[in-house]
C-alpha cells in the first residue's frame, strides 16, 4: 500500500504543510497547520468510486487506467 506524509513546516512568515514538494497554503499558526493536515490526510483515506484516468507521464506519453476507489493511501502528518 501507498504511503503518504504531510510534513508541517514554517513557510512564507507562517505554517503550511506539505506533500513532496507541494505545499499548502500558509497559515498563521502551527497549531491551524496541524489542523489543516490531519484533516487533509483523513480525506485521503475516503474510499470513492471507482473511475477511468488519463495522465501524461514524464515522457509525454499519454495513459488510461481504471482507478479503484478503494484503492486509498496510508496517509500520516509529521510534525
């Protein structure tokens, strides 16, 4: 299984979290970031229907899959 982890950290004279390399928007405080997070990497969690996708890779090329909705990451905050 998917593993995912949202790292609050200070950001732009407040707090954010981020993903990868992604961040969220800032907030003013650590505790409001925290907040944010723990819900986000809840909602992560929801199973959904399942769907078709297409993406461009890296390469440029296109794919389509079908996407399980149950198929739903382990999501945690680090903090």
């Amino acid at each position: 299984m998917t593993e995912i982890h949202y790292v609050i950290v200070e950001h732009d004279g407040g707090w954010a979290y981020k993903m990868g390399d992604v961040f969220s928007e800032t907030f003013p405080s650590h505790d409001q970031a925290l907040e944010a997070a723990t819900a986000a990497s809840h909602r992560q969690e929801i199973p959904g229907e399942s769907e078709g996708i297409s993406y461009q890779d890296a390469k440029g090329m296109w794919h389509e899959e079908l996407a399980p909705g149950n198929d739903r990451p382990e999501a945690d905050v680090v903090d």
